[in-house]
C-alpha cells in the first residue's frame, strides 16, 4: 500500500510541477508583452519629448518675432518698454508703454501750453485807464508827459 501511496504522491507531485510549469510560461508570456508595452511607451515618451522641445522652440522664435515686429511698427515704443516671454505679456507690456507716452504727451503738450510765447511782436494794448483820475485821464489824451 505504501507503493501506491508514494505513487499517487509522486504523480501528485509531477501533475503539480506541471501546472506549476505552465503557469511560469504563462506568467514570463505576460511578462514578456509587459516589457514590450513598456518599450512601446518610452519610445513614446521620447518622440514627445522631441516634439516638446521643437515646440518650445518655435514658440520663443515666434515671441521674439512677435516683439520685433511690434518694435517696427511701434516707432515711438522704446525697447527697454516692451518685455516679456510670452505674446500676451509682450502685449500688455505695449499697452502699458502706449499709456506712458500718451500721457507724457499730454503732459508735454499742457507745459508748452503754458509756456508758449507769441511769434513776433504783441499786439498793441489800450493802456488800463481806471485807475485814473480824469484830470490824469485828459491830460493822457491831450498827449501830455507827466
């Protein structure tokens, strides 16, 4: 009986190395598409790095081309005004230097207002008579000198 038994565990034993087997060959096929959908992502990974960098490249080319243009066109905006990284910062940056120098402007233009001197001579003028007395006033008007 003791034949049977170490028979029946000696099968037991195959039948499980067996299974054991065919779950490690199942178990490596996963592992192996595993590594390949792995393989597949990094090289994604890469290709979008690639074109993460072309992108950003072409991106400051623009924004540089951006501000340059805007400086052309802008004559009266100073370099030193016009700064950012981006199109909308370089944007706002020209809306705030066109506020400067219209308000320089105005500002400029009130100053010459006020200061400004007539071209040639000033137009003749009545003397101020009230303060006179009439005596005062005829002897003005017969031309005397006082």
């Amino acid at each position: 009986m003791e034949e049977t038994t170490n028979k029946s565990n000696s099968e037991m034993d195959t039948d499980e190395v067996v299974v054991l087997r065919e779950q490690i060959v199942g178990l490596e096929k996963q592992l192996g598409e595993r590594n390949e959908e792995l393989n597949t992502a990094r090289q994604s990974a890469e290709e979008l790095n690639k074109r993460l960098v072309a992108t950003s490249t072409a991106l400051t080319e623009a924004v540089a081309g951006y501000r340059k243009l805007i400086l052309e066109t802008n004559s009266d905006v100073t370099e030193d005004l016009i700064n950012g990284e981006s199109i909308q910062s370089i944007s706002t940056s020209l809306s705030k230097a066109k506020n400067l120098i219209e308000k320089l402007r105005q500002k400029v233009e009130k100053d010459v207002a006020h200061s400004r001197i007539p071209i040639g001579s000033p137009g003749r003028q009545n003397p101020d008579l009230s303060g006179m007395s009439p005596r005062e006033k005829i002897h003005y008007a017969i031309g005397g000198k006082k």
